[in-house]
C-alpha cells in the first residue's frame, strides 16, 4: 500500500505542477490491478481537496487503439467537478494537452450493474475531452496511462438532449475555424451505448455506482489533436449542436 500511495503521490504533484515525469515504470512494477489502485490513490487525494466526483471517462475504445495497445478490453478513470470546462481552459498548466471529440451520457438514476444504465440515461450530448499524459516524451505502458488516470484532464459538453441513437452520428471538430478531424460516433466500439455499458460493468466490479449527475464520456470519436494556446475548438454532432471551447 505505501508504494501504492507514494505512486500515487508522484503523479498528483505531477498534475498540479505540471510538470512531466519518467513513467512509473521504469523503476516500479506494475500490473493493471495495481494501476487502478494508483489511480483510485490519486482521485482519493483530489477529493480529499474538496472535489467531488462526477462521471466515468473511457479509453482504448477503438479497435485500432486495442490493438496498438495489446488489450481486449476499454480503460476507464474518473471525472472530477473541477475538471469540467465551462468555456475556456488555460493549457499552460498542461504538459502535453491534446483534444478529442466526444459523445457524452447523462446519468439520471443510480447504476450499480450493466443491466442498470440503458434505463437510467437521462440526456445524450457531443462533448470533448482534454488530454494531458503526465509522462516525459508522452512516452507511456498500458499500466501508466491506467495509473495516470487514462490521461484525463478535462471535459466539456454541450446541451443535453433527450436520449436518443447515436450509433452513427457524423462528428466534425475545427480549431479556428478549420476542420482538424472528421469522423462518426460508431468509432466508438461500433455504437457509444456499448462504451457506456462498459463503464458501468467495471465501475460495478469497482464497487462505484454511476450516480445521478454524473457524465460518462463514450470515448473518441476521432484520433486526438494536440491543443494549442490562444485556439477557438468547435465540436458539433449531428442532430447533437456543438460545444466550444478556448484556450
């Protein structure tokens, strides 16, 4: 436990200095199971400063990914209150950010299995997420990303709208103005709904409830884009609107 929490503690100074460090692994062993636990370590010390939790984030949710990665299945961390991005997101205090399009679900009942969540989303939205690896050279193991939180940094989401198939919705993202990727929502894992099934099959096997309020984030639609300073960043969803973002 004490390597757990001095892991852990290594990562969280990273965050809030942003500052890159070597990856975990040079230097510890670490399996995925104990890269969730560095990760719980960290978010434990996050609400320990009086953040709340507020939703689920997925990662490897391509094919492609899983394979470039040698996995078989999604990772997931935790989204925070103070990661969420009303309009603007100051990227000096990043390492190396980056954004993705994404589809978001709104939680309206409490999920404590798989067979619970398609009855409790309660809205859909386009969103995006903001992207900063913590590690030196973005240079990382399945087991780093996992105990970096699979790389979180930010999210923002545009207006709920009432839940609804967005197995096949196109995605456009531009930053100033210019179309930077193109791509459609059945990138993620075929239909977003099986992204969000997945969250609440390992939040469960974690003994975390998906609670009412909270967001999952499906996963990418498109490959992420490195973000610069002084950007305008438009996400739009067909059928979903947009959602802005400056930097």
């Amino acid at each position: 436990m004490s390597d757990i929490e001095a892991l852990a503690g290594t990562l969280d100074a990273a965050v809030r200095d942003a500052r890159a460090i070597p990856k975990l692994t040079d230097k510890a062993e670490l399996d995925v199971d104990a890269a969730y636990a560095v990760q719980r370590a960290v978010i434990r010390r996050r609400v320990a400063r009086h953040e709340r939790l507020a939703g689920v984030k997925m990662g490897f949710t391509s094919k492609a990914k899983m394979v470039q990665m040698g996995v078989h299945d999604v990772i997931w961390g935790l989204l925070t209150d103070a990661m969420l991005i009303e309009s603007h997101v100051d990227v000096r205090r990043l390492i190396h950010p980056r954004i993705e399009p994404e589809i978001a679900y709104l939680i309206g009942r409490p999920v404590r299995s798989a067979a619970d969540v398609d009855a409790a989303v309660a809205g859909v939205a386009v969103g995006f997420e903001v992207l900063d690896s913590r590690y030196e050279d973005f240079s990382f193991t399945l087991p780093d990303v996992i105990a970096d939180n699979a790389s979180a940094a930010g999210y923002g989401v545009g207006a709920w709208r009432e839940p609804r198939d967005v197995s096949n919705v196109g995605m456009l993202m531009e930053i100033d103005g210019r179309a930077v990727q193109t791509g459609s929502s059945a990138a993620i894992l075929g239909d977003p709904m099986r992204s969000l099934r997945a969250a609440a099959r390992l939040a469960g096997q974690a003994g975390i409830t998906l609670e009412p309020g909270w967001v999952v984030l499906a996963g990418a639609a498109t490959a992420a884009v490195p973000l610069p300073a002084g950007a305008h960043v438009r996400v739009t969803a067909s059928g979903l609107g947009s959602v802005e973002v400056t930097t």
